[in-house]
C-alpha cells in the first residue's frame, strides 16, 4: 500500500480545466426559477395590487417591502445552515430542495386572493403569502449563488460558467415577463387570470430550481478541504449566523464594492421592472405593451450575453462590467424623452438596455466567486455561504428598494388606485413620475454604481495565480 498522501481537494480541482456541458447545463437550469421568481413578482405584484385589489400605492409598496425585509433578514442564516450542511453532509442540496417544493404552491396562493375580500384584508392576504413565497426562494436561491466557487477555481470558466447560467436568466425573464401576462389574460375575469398565471408560473418556477439540485450533489461528492476556522454550527444561535455574514462583510473588500455596485444596479433594475407594467398601462396606452418591452429588453440580451463572457475573458470582467453599465445607464437617460415624445420608438433604447443587462447580471454574478476563492487563501474554505447569504440579502433589498420608490413615486404624483374594471383617469404628474421612475432615477443609480465598481480591487492575476 502506498504511503503517498492523497492530492488535496482543491488542487485536485484545479486540475480540471473545464466544466462539462452537462454540469453547466444543470446549474444553468436553476435560473429558469430564480428568473422567473426576480421577475414576475416584480413585474406584476405591485400593479395587481393597486389596480386589482385596490390597495393604496403607499400600502402596496409596505406590503412588498414588509416581505422582502423579512427575506434580508433570513439570508444570512439561511447562508450559514448552508455552510453548515456542506460541512456535516457534503453537500447543500437540502434546503434547495426544500424550497423548490415549497415554491410552487406558495406562489400559487400569492395571486389567489378571494374577490370577496377588501382592499386591506386583500392586502394582508398578499403579503403573508408572498413573505412565504419569498422565504422558500431564499433557501434555494442562497446556497445556488454559493455553487460557483466550488464547482471551478478558474477566472475564466466561472465567467464561462456564468454567462451560461445568464443565458438562461434572460430567456427566462422573457419567458415570464411576456409569458406571464399573458397568461393574465387566458380569462375575462382578472380573478381567474392572475390565479391561471400563479399555478403555471409557479410549477415552471419550481421545476427549473429541481433540476439544479442534481449540480449541488455532484458538486459537494469532492468537498473543499476543511476550513481553517469552522463555519457557524447546529448549536449557533441567530446572533452568531448574523456574525459570521457581517465578518464576511468587514474583512473582505472586494465584496463590499462588489456587493454595494450590484445593489445599486438591482434598486435600478427593480425600480425599471415594477414601473414597466405602469408605462405600458399610461403611457402607452395598452396593457398588451408590456410583452413587447419585455421582447425589446430580453431578445437582444440573449445574443449578447455569450458576447459580453466574450469581452470579459479578453479585457477582464471588472472593465467590461464598468461598459455594460454605462451603456444601460444612457440608454435608460435617453428614455425620459417619451415624457415629450411618447411612441413606439421608446423600443430601441429598451432593446439598447437589453443588451447591457445581460453583461450587468453576468458578470457580477461570476466575479462572486472571485471574491469568495480570494478570501477563502486566508480564511480558509466552506463559508461561501456566509457570502451568498448576505449577497441575497443585498439583492432582496435593492428589488424591493426598487419596487418601494416607484410606490413613493405613485403616490407623490398622485396616482389613483383602482379595483379591477374599474375605469379612472391618472393625473399628467403621475405619468411623468411613472416615466421618470423609469428612466431619469434608474441612470442616476447606474452611474452612482460606477464609483463602488472603480474601487473594486481583483484581477485575473489575482485569481489565476498558478
């Protein structure tokens, strides 16, 4: 029997230069769900309140809000149990699992609020439902954002490995973002037609998250070597999980830059996706219009994801993200000119900003795990959680910042609430704010989001250092 030590896990890993189809394929999958998820809610949740439910603007954005604070503060113990179970089971598959089955049905119950209710009752309805719904995403979404460090060590196929997974994101927010109202429409009695869109939807949604289970299991079969620390254990309480995150936080700067860069772009990003409802609504005077914005922004962006990995791997990630932003932040400015001109031309900047998205979601997404491997040469490996859990939280928190100041907007304008059929006439100062909302104060945020992005301090050779 040989005495020879066996080769550690991690340079066993680097060994492998490139990640099978199969395995980029099956984590790919997962943004079937957490695309559908990101979008649709967005999209549509606080417009089915205010103009189906006839809840006030300002309660509207309370009830979203309310929902994804609790979502904040759940990440980052979702974060640590998931570095827990990595450690003690070799793998992070179980609350994956939990929460793709859970999805569904809650999703469901979201847009199944009885007509007989009123505006309050319906309100309260939607938010306990939608606080469920959002907690199963985050035990999936969590330890799925962990993956990417584990599956690869290398710059270039996390880039790979990303702009795959992208690819995907943007097919699924267009699959949702058209497919979904109109699935709204399969009835005459809204009632009906949102329920239609919850149960569908819904079942996509936890079917694209299952698949992607199968990756954490195959990923966890050779775990990292042990930390140099141990994670938060069983016995930790709710302090300790919040901790090990907010130590993550301090003592890694790239992931606070990188981190700040990407909430911004998400409060930009999410501001733009619950307004689009509303700009189609008044400004272009047709519910319908909101499928073809969905079809401007997604359809160029799945060409040009691939382009931007592209990009990246001949220029680095952090310069060709700094591009993207820029190129969405002008095309989002050039928008405000519907407040003068409104028209079918506001397509081509919307297309414009399709295409720039893809590099904004790609490319952060696959500069996580740069951070993550970077902190793990001096604090040891297993606590990608730590970072994905308070990523998630950032994340949750510039979506529903999103979808709250577009409420803010609503009802400063003005902005009268209906119940569904009902036929009301909006104020010209809440059209302007809904444009503005989604225009002038996204780039605003996007070129804010340059500053945190020019202090971001990785590099290839950073990574790469073999």
């Amino acid at each position: 029997m040989s005495n020879e030590a066996p080769a550690a896990p991690e340079a066993a890993a680097s060994t492998s230069s490139r990640l099978g189809a199969g395995t980029i394929a099956r984590y790919a999958t997962g943004s079937l769900g957490t695309g559908g998820f990101a979008t649709l809610p967005g999209l549509v949740l606080t417009y089915y309140l205010t103009d189906s439910l006839g809840v006030a603007a300002l309660a509207a954005g309370a009830v979203i809000t309310i929902a994804k604070v609790w979502d904040v503060i759940i990440d980052p113990v979702i974060g640590a149990l998931t570095d827990h179970d990595l450690a003690r089971h070799g793998s992070r598959r179980r609350l994956m699992l939990i929460g793709a089955c859970a999805l569904p049905v809650l999703f469901a119950l979201t847009f199944a609020v009885p007509p007989a209710l009123g505006p309050i009752a319906a309100g309260i309805w939607v938010l306990v439902a939608f606080t469920l719904t959002a907690t199963a995403f985050s035990l999936f979404q969590v330890p799925y954002i962990a993956l990417p460090a584990e599956l690869t060590p290398r710059y270039d196929e996390r880039t790979r490995l990303l702009t795959w997974r992208v690819v995907v994101l943007t097919l699924a927010i267009l699959l949702f973002g058209a497919g979904g109202p109109a699935l709204r429409r399969v009835s005459d009695d809204p009632v009906v037609g949102y329920l239609v869109m919850g149960i569908v939807c819904g079942v996509v949604i936890g079917l694209g998250m299952l698949v992607s289970t199968t990756v954490a299991r195959r990923a966890a079969a050779a775990p990292a070597a042990a930390p140099a620390t141990a994670p938060v254990g069983d016995k930790a309480g709710i302090r300790e999980h919040y901790a090990a995150g907010i130590h993550a936080l301090r003592r890694s700067r790239p992931f606070r830059m990188l981190l700040a860069t990407f909430v911004l772009q998400a409060l930009a990003t999410g501001l733009m996706l619950a307004g689009a409802q509303y700009v189609a609504t008044w400004v272009l005077h047709s519910e319908a219009a909101v499928e073809l914005l969905f079809v401007a922004l997604i359809a160029p962006a799945l060409l040009a994801a691939p382009g931007w990995g592209v990009v990246a791997r001949r220029i680095g990630k952090e310069r060709t993200f700094a591009i993207a932003s820029v190129v969405f932040g002008v095309a989002a400015l050039s928008i405000l000119g519907v407040l003068w001109a409104p028209g079918d031309w506001i397509y081509v900047p919307v297309g414009i900003a399709g295409i720039a998205y893809a590099g904004m979601q790609s490319l952060p997404m696959a500069m996580l795990p740069d951070v993550i491997s970077h902190d793990e040469r001096s604090h040891g490996p297993g606590r990608a959680g730590e970072f994905s859990g308070v990523w998630t939280a950032g994340e949750t928190v510039g979506f529903a910042l999103g979808a709250t100041t577009l409420s803010l907007i609503l009802a400063l304008t003005g902005y009268v609430s209906r119940a569904a059929g009902q036929v009301v006439e909006q104020p010209d100062a809440a059209v302007s704010g809904i444009v503005v909302s989604f225009s002038l104060v996204p780039a605003v945020l996007i070129a804010v989001s340059l500053v945190t992005l020019a202090r971001y301090p990785l590099r290839r050779d950073d990574i790469d250092l073999g």
